[in-house]
C-alpha cells in the first residue's frame, strides 16, 4: 500500500504521538501529516511543534455539540490529505464518514471489550482493572465505528496485573505495550495485509 499519511488526534501528554514520531523518523512506513488537539494546553500540540509538525487546536468548546464539533475536526482533517487517522489518546467521539470506514484506528489501554467505553480513558482504565480484581490486562488498537471502543479488533497485548500494581504502576507497563502496538498495527496496514471481514479482522 505503501506509506500512510496521518492525521494524530489527542487530548492530553502525547506520549503516544511522540512514539509515531520517533518511529516514522527511524523508518516505519508512515509520515504525520497533522496533529489535532482538542485542547489548547494538550502537552501533545507542543510535542507537534517541537517536532516541527503542523499543530492545531481544534477545542472541543462546551456549547458545541458533537455533530458541530465533529464538522469543525472533519474541516481540518480534510485540509491535509490525509490516507489514515490515529486516535492517540483523543477523548471525544469522532464521525467515521463513508470514505474513513476502516482507516480511523484508536489505542486504548486494556482488552477489549472489557474496561472499554465512555468515560474509560487513562488512568481510569487501570484504577477500575485494580478495582475489579482482573489478572490480565493490556491494550488494544482496534478500527474506530460508531461507538466508543467497539470496533473490529486488529492486535491485542497482554500484561499481568501484579498485587502490589497501583494504577501508575500498570499504566507504565501497559504502555509499554502499546509502544509496540500500535505501530505494529500501523505497519501491517501499509504494508496490506489486514483485510476486515465483519467484525474479524484478519492479518495476512
Ligand atoms: C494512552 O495510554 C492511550 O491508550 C489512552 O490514553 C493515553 C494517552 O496518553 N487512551 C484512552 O484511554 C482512550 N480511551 P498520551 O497522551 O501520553 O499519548
């Protein structure tokens, strides 16, 4: 397919964004065409900066609703000719119209389905794993649709939830995975081999 141009929207540190930097800077096939933040003092914008990439907020104001926000974030994204989105810690639902079936991907730090969902994000994710009592967790990067954290599954890691874990210390650990992850996942995509049946995903 060859190299995939993205869009990287975030909310927050932009760990991950810095990741995808790094990578696509050692040779993973994809470039950042944008980064979009939905808060003006999202860490992640100043990352953008410092790395010499366009940075724009796109503030997620309470008085606009989620079709105008939506409408706002879509007016940029499509400035950018972008192939494909990344969802790096970007808290609020984005619309997936026709042509971006399948090309928005989302990490989110547990397994899905479990610990998914609205309000599920950052630590939060790892307090209500510890509170639960689970012994597994881990992250997933999966295709956004409609719905938060429901979408067709491309790769899963696994980590083992230690007694003594307090959420700081398995959200370390977990993004560790996803470090890996999610480029991974990127990578398989440009590469062509991840084709959709339903709602399985299947890795050639
Ligand atoms: C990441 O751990 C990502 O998996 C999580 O937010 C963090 C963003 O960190 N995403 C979600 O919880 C989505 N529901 P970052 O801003 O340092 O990249």
């Amino acid at each position: 397919m060859g190299k995939l141009r993205l869009a990287v929207l975030l909310s927050g540190a932009g760990t991950t964004l810095q990741n995808l930097i790094d990578r696509s800077r050692a040779g993973d096939p994809y470039d950042i065409a944008v980064v979009i933040g939905s808060k003006p003092d999202a860490y992640g914008l100043e990352r953008a900066k410092q790395a010499g990439l366009p940075a724009v907020c796109v503030a997620r104001k309470n008085s606009l609703n989620t079709d105008a926000y939506n409408d706002a974030l879509w007016a940029e994204i499509r400035k950018h000719d972008v192939t494909h989105i990344v969802l790096a810690g970007f808290l609020h639902m984005l619309r997936v119209p026709e042509d971006f079936q399948h090309k928005i991907v989302n990490i989110h730090p547990a397994l899905l389905p479990s610990f998914g969902g609205k309000g599920m994000y950052g630590l939060h994710v790892h307090e209500a794993v510890l509170e639960y009592g689970a012994k597994v967790t881990g992250c997933t990067v999966h295709f956004v649709d409609e719905k938060y954290d429901t979408g067709p599954i491309i790769l899963q890691k696994c980590v083992e939830v230690r007694e003594d874990d307090t959420p700081e210390t398995l959200q370390a650990r977990v993004q560790e995975t996803e470090r890996e992850a999610l480029p991974e996942a990127l990578r398989l995509i440009a590469e062509g081999r991840v084709t959709i049946e339903g709602r399985n995903v299947r890795i050639r």
